[in-house]
C-alpha cells in the first residue's frame, strides 16, 4: 500500500456512480462482502439527493470502508514558538 501513489487527475472523478456500480456487481455474489473505498473524495458527479445515495448504500449490505488520501492535498499549519520560548530566545 505504501507504493501506491493517488494524483489528482483531470479526468472525470464519479465516485458516487462507480461505487453503485460496484454494488450492483456484488449484488449478484452470494455471502457477506466489503468495498474498501481509497480514494480523495473528490466526485466530479455528485448525487443529486444524497439521502437516497445513502439509502441504496445501507439497502446493499455492503460494508465500505472509505480510505483518504486527500491529507497531502491540505497544507498544514506551520510550527509556531510560544510566547515562553520566544523570550527566551530573544537577546537581552
């Protein structure tokens, strides 16, 4: 997992209709099953009403685990000194 590498494309992102396709797909497979969903959570498409998406979602009984990727795309405060550690850094 470590090797993998997620990028933000510029090609179309439906996350919200590839995963019911999925479903769909798993419906047909007997025996409990699980989607393990890595993804940023971008979705160029997505539901119109989400209550019905969640809904279709509970009615599969499919687990989804959803796994972020999108931590390398938020940029992260910068370490800042306390006010104690500034005074006694500073000359006399």
């Amino acid at each position: 997992m470590r090797n993998l590498t997620f990028k933000n494309g510029s090609a179309d992102l439906s996350l919200s209709k590839s995963l019911l396709q999925v479903l769909d797909w798993l419906a047909k497979i007997p025996g409990k099953k699980a989607v393990v969903l890595i993804g940023t959570g971008v979705d160029s498409a997505p539901p119109q009403t989400p209550s019905q998406y969640q809904e279709r979602i509970i009615a599969s009984e499919v687990r989804v685990l959803a796994v972020s990727t999108s931590l390398p795309f938020k940029k992260l405060p910068k370490k800042r000194k306390h006010a104690l550690d500034d005074a006694r850094t500073a000359p006399s």
